[in-house]
C-alpha cells in the first residue's frame, strides 16, 4: 500500500525554524503502510518520499543522537 490513496496528515519538527528549509513527515501512515511519507515543505505539491518505518525510526535515533553531526 502506497500514500497514493490514503488522505496524508503532514507534521514538521518542532526544532524547525522559520527559514523555510524544513521537511514534513506524515508518522500515522506507518501503522497503515509500514512506510513514513516525507516531502519538502518548500513544494508541498512535489514529489513525495516514502521510507521503510524502522529505517525511519534509525534515521530520527542516530540525529537525536547526534550521529550525523552538529548542524
């Protein structure tokens, strides 16, 4: 199952400035899906990424973390 048919409810993190450079994620799909959708908040029309929720769920772990480096 894909977002392709089911209605998205877009969320951006709360450590998010006003810059603009922000992604939106939509997590209640991982419970139907298995999938987390993200999108660029800049083009919201645009395309949409949609990755497995565990890898997800690393992703998030290792920024929080601090894996990837100071921003």
């Amino acid at each position: 199952m894909t977002t392709d048919s089911l209605p998205l409810t877009w969320f951006k993190s709360s450590y998010s400035g006003s810059g603009g450079s922000c992604v939106e994620w939509a997590p209640a799909q991982a419970a139907a899906t298995g999938t987390v959708p993200v999108r660029d908040s800049k083009d919201p029309s645009g395309p949409i990424l949609e990755f497995p929720a565990a890898a997800f769920s690393s992703f998030v772990t290792g920024v929080k973390d601090g894996e990837f480096g100071a921003v």
